[in-house]
C-alpha cells in the first residue's frame, strides 16, 4: 500500500499490491509441474484464470502465459505494439493510470496485449520459486510500461525515429553507390545537412512547445544508444516497486548459476587462480571494446542490476512522512538487496564453476557500478521520472 500525506509520498507498493496475480501463478505452477507440455497446456483452467487476473491487474486487453516446452531457464515477453498506427500508439500512452495497486492501462481501443512466455524447464526446477518466477514476469510487465511512465508524449521515441531516419537516409545513399549510379560525396554530405538541418529544426521547435523535452534530466538515459538500457533498468525498478527485487535478482543470479552447474555438474572445475584472473581481464577489456563500439547487449550487468534496485529502495526511504511498517520493508528488503551483492562478491573461489565472470562482474561494480554505461544514465532521472508520472495521474493520496 501506499501511505502519503497531500501530494505523492512514494511509489513502492508492496507484494499485496498483487497479491491476486502471485497467488493465481501459484495454482498454475502446482497444476502443471512436471507434467508434459503439448498443445493443451496452455489452455488449462488455471493457467487461463490466471491470465484474466493479470488483464484486471494492469488493465491489459489481453493478457496470454505461454509455457514453452524448452528446458533451459528462460522467459521473456513478445512484443504486440509494433503495428500500432501513431493515433492508436498516442490513445494507449493517454490510457495509463495510477493508483494504490500501481500503474494500470484503460481499455481503450486498440488496447495493450501481452505474451508471457516462461520455459518448462524454470516451472518444473524447485530451485525457483513461485515468488522468483513472478518477480521475472513483473520485469517483463513492467516494459510493457517503459514508454506509457517515462516518455507519455513521445518525445524521446519521436527523436530516437529521427535519428534513424538518418542513418536510413545514409544507408540508402551508400547504397545507390554501390549499385553504380553518380552520387558524389558532396551529394551525400549535402543530404545528410539538409535532414539534419530539418531535424534540429523540429527539436528546437518541440523544445519550445514541449518545455525540456530536449534538456530534461532524463535525455541522457532515453538516447539512441541507452534507451533500451534504461528501459531494462525501469522493468528491474517495476518489480521491486511491488517489493520483488529480492526475488527477481535471486533468480537471475541463479539463472546464470545454473547453467555452469548444469554443465560442469556437481563438481566444480579446478583451475589456478592466474587463469581465471587473465580470463576476468580479457572479459573485460572485451567489454571496454563493446561499450565503444555501442555493441553491448541491452541488459545490464547483473552487479549494476542489483544496484539500480538498491539506488531505488534508498530513494523511498529517504523520502518523508513514511508508515512505519513500510519503513521496516523497505529497510529489510534494503538488506536482503546488498546480501546478494555481498554474497556475489565475496563467492566462496573454490566452490564456483563461473569465478572468472564473477571477478570480471566485480572489477565493473568497483569501477563503474556495475556497468560501464553507469556513467552516462542517471538512476534518480529514471526514479524522479517514475514519481512525477504517478503523481500526475494520481493527483496524490
């Protein structure tokens, strides 16, 4: 719940903010553990009354849980909104509301599906549980929110089209050249001013109708080459503002865990100390590479993860006029967050089949935070602009 005094206090939620949708996913997973996926799975009783508990949750128009028939710890969302026309995709940002339960979409037309899909093998596998597994869906759920919470007028996305734009325009340049026809480099440096011209014309102008769409604390995380990164770190914050950022980090580290102990089974490889540290450089001097060229996956390092999530829960607490009984959650879920990154840097060297990735994790949590990208994104930004958005369609407590 939240507790407030005139305008928005806070937005940390608590696990009974959901308590419907965690409970309903537990009769589901007892239903089907460990029995065999084929055609009719997914149509089971249960997992379908789940899925109208999760529309009624967050105003989906649909909402569909997919169970795969793979074994491998995964899940993930499928994205439904790419053939959205503008007006449809302004209605749908407009549509978002708020209040104790968190944010929630209207069912307006065309309306917000989702696809959940978790694999087998993390249903079956005792080593998740219930409340982990949630934790993963609340991250996926929670992108399915990024734009509507963070960019409701389309600025950023409209600025990040623009810029593609450009890079189509010199694509499509380069490509005449190839195909023989006279384009001289004069005609193309020529075309690229004219855009860019055009372009800096329709930001200066949306600046001014649109007061700090351009200048605003948040620019530097919504750019073309952080977007999706911070839109990984909104999900991340989405699941611990319903109080599952323990559980979805203790999954995740599992995730990656797993997979080695799987591999290497229950003995774990013994290797010299040199080895794994030369392993750690080369992983990340490979990451200072990636991070230059702007090829690194979207997903943040896992420290920087935990991190961001801790960034947030102090930002609640700092926060004044909290209830007492959320105060001690908030401080106790503060504690379980820094145990797991205590316990991921101080691994046991002789009892981990993945140390050389857990020493190169390390050596960017002490450098950057976790992530070299930590640098150039603001986590108060993402966290101000979480408030700011509840606040607006709350008007308050």
């Amino acid at each position: 719940m939240i507790v407030g005094v005139g305008p928005l206090n806070e937005v940390y939620l608590g696990k009974d903010a959901i308590k419907p949708f965690q409970d309903a996913f537990s009769k589901v997973r007892k239903k089907i553990k460990g029995k065999p996926v084929n055609s009719s799975t997914n149509m089971d009783p249960e997992i379908l009354k789940f899925n109208r508990v999760a529309e009624n949750t967050f105003g989906f128009k649909s909402y569909a849980l997919y169970i795969q028939p793979s074994y491998l710890p995964n899940a993930y969302a499928f994205p439904v909104d790419t053939f959205y026309t503008p007006e449809e995709r302004k209605r749908i940002l407009n549509s978002l509301t708020a209040d104790a339960s968190g944010f929630k979409y209207k069912k307006v037309f065309p309306g917000v599906s989702f696809i959940m899909a978790i694999n087998a093998g993390m249903i079956d596998d005792d080593r998740y549980s219930d409340e982990e597994l949630v934790a993963v869906m609340l991250h996926e759920v929670g992108h399915s929110f990024f734009e509507a919470v963070t960019d409701p007028d389309d600025r950023y996305t409209t600025a990040r089209r623009m810029n593609g734009l450009v890079s189509k325009i010199n694509d499509l340049i380069k490509e005449k050249i190839k195909q023989g026809k006279a384009v001289t480099i004069d005609i193309i440096n020529a075309e690229l001013i004219k855009f860019n011209t055009a372009f800096n014309a329709v930001k200066k102008t949306l600046s001014k109708v649109l007061p700090g769409s351009f200048h605003e604390s948040m620019e530097d995380n919504m750019r073309k080459h952080r977007f999706d990164y911070t839109n990984e770190k909104f999900a991340d914050t989405f699941a611990a503002m319903f109080g599952y950022g323990e559980e979805l980090h203790n999954c995740l580290v599992k995730m990656t865990d797993n997979i080695y102990k799987d591999y290497y089974g229950d003995e774990v490889k013994q290797r010299p100390d040199f080895l794994d540290q030369i392993d750690a450089y080369i992983y990340y001097f490979n990451d200072f590479l990636e991070y230059v060229l702007n090829v690194q996956d979207e997903h943040p390092k896992k420290l920087a993860r935990i991190k961001t999530s801790v960034d947030y829960i102090k930002k609640e607490l700092a926060k004044e006029g909290l209830d007492p009984k959320m105060k001690k959650e908030l401080i106790d879920e503060l504690t379980r967050l820094n145990k797991i990154i205590d316990d991921y840097i101080n691994f046991p060297k002789d009892q981990d089949s993945c140390r050389a990735i857990r020493l190169y994790y390390n050596m960017l949590y002490k450098k950057f935070g976790g992530d070299r990208r930590e640098q150039d994104t603001d986590n108060d930004a993402l966290f101000d602009a979480i408030d700011d958005r509840f606040e607006d369609l709350n008007g308050g407590f």
